[in-house]
C-alpha cells in the first residue's frame, strides 16, 4: 500500500485518509440501519462524532498524563498527533460513556 498519495505539490498521508473514509462510512452504515429502527440519522451522526471526539481526547489525554516525564520535558509534544500518542482503552471507555451520555440526554433510546 502506498503511505502517500501525491498530487502535483501536495503529498496526503493514506492512514488519515482511510481513516477518515472508515468513520464516514460507518456513521452512514449505523444512519441507515437506525432509520429502520425508528431513529433520526441526525442523532445517530451526532452521537457518533460526539463519541469520536471525546475518545480521541481522553485517549490523547491519558497517553499524556502516562507519559508525563516525557511531556514535561518537551511540552510542544502535547499537542503532536503521531500515531503512537493514544491510549486504546481509556479512549474507547470515553467514547462509550460519551454516546450513552448524549443519548440519554436527548431521550434517546439506548438498546
């Protein structure tokens, strides 16, 4: 697999591409099948991308408190989005608890 796409001047990194095209397909996937279920796909994008970005974040946060001597020592690593810089776990619990929370919020129905 190529590890970079380039267009005339500019060079676009595939992971994020594929990445990116994964979540898009995936909401569009879960809209569909929450419309048969009765559910609008305005909430199911919402409660998807509510729960993508509140585990990218504490995933970032986590890997940050964990490796803090690194971090302290050179803080412009902080803000880095090298692949290696995400707790799998903490991030995935964040995004459950994320989506449970905004559905119960907006009454949604949490089967």
């Amino acid at each position: 697999m190529y590890q970079a796409l380039p267009f005339g001047p500019v060079t676009l990194p595939t992971g994020p591409i594929f990445a990116m095209l994964a979540v898009f397909l995936g909401l569009e996937t879960a809209g569909r099948f929450g419309r048969r279920l009765g559910l609008r796909t305005d909430d199911v994008w919402n409660t998807g991308l509510l729960a993508l970005l509140a585990g990218l974040i504490v995933a970032r946060l986590w890997n940050v408190l964990q490796f803090w001597y690194v971090y302290s020592a050179e803080p412009t690593l902080i803000v880095s989005l090298r692949p290696s810089g995400f707790s799998l776990w903490p991030g995935l619990v964040a995004a459950v608890i994320a989506a449970y929370a905004y559905m119960l919020r907006h009454a949604l129905s949490p089967r």
